[in-house]
C-alpha cells in the first residue's frame, strides 16, 4: 500500500502544452485522481454514467456543464452531474481534483 502524505499541489506537475494525471485512488466504487493542465489545455465535452466532484487545487478553468459555462477557482468545487454533457479548459496553469463515485 502506497501512503501519501503531501500537498495535493505538490504531488503533480504541469507540463508545457500537456495534461498529466496521477491516480490517486483506484476502487470498484469510485476513483480519485489529479490533474494538471497547461494553459489552454482542455478536454472536449464528454458525458460520464457516473456523478464527479471537481476541486480546483490551484489555477482556474472553464468548465461547461449541459451547456452552461462556469469559471470555477482555486478552492472552489463544482458538481458534474452523471449523463449531462460537461467539457473544461484550463484558463491558466492549473491542478484539478476528480473525485467519481460509480
């Protein structure tokens, strides 16, 4: 078992025109995972069965739920709800938290 004992901030870097993750968690229930963005990088709109909460760990990003856009900050959470189409883009180098619950 792999302990970790860090600042989310500091447990991943970003890389220039990249998004590198790091899983954190991997359960048949759910699974948590880092991300870290380059500026401008972005992941196309996309649905998912399953609910996530996002935490912005440093930065910022657009993030588009059904159609809705939503500046969402360091410190902030925001809900993606299962089935709705939802896209994000980077608006600065930024570290994202994806918590999915299956």
């Amino acid at each position: 078992m792999e302990i970790i004992n860090e600042k989310l901030a500091n447990a991943i870097n970003v890389q220039d025109k990249s998004i590198v993750s790091r899983q954190i968690i991997k359960k048949p229930n759910g699974n948590v995972t880092l991300f870290a963005f380059d500026e401008d990088e972005s992941l196309t709109e996309h649905t998912s069965p399953y609910e996530a909460l996002v935490q912005i760990v440093e930065g910022r990003m657009n993030i588009t739920i059904g159609g809705s856009p939503y500046n969402v900050e360091e410190g902030e959470m925001i809900l993606l709800p299962p089935n709705i189409p939802h896209g994000l883009v980077a608006l600065e180098k930024t570290k994202m938290l994806l918590i999915m619950i299956k």
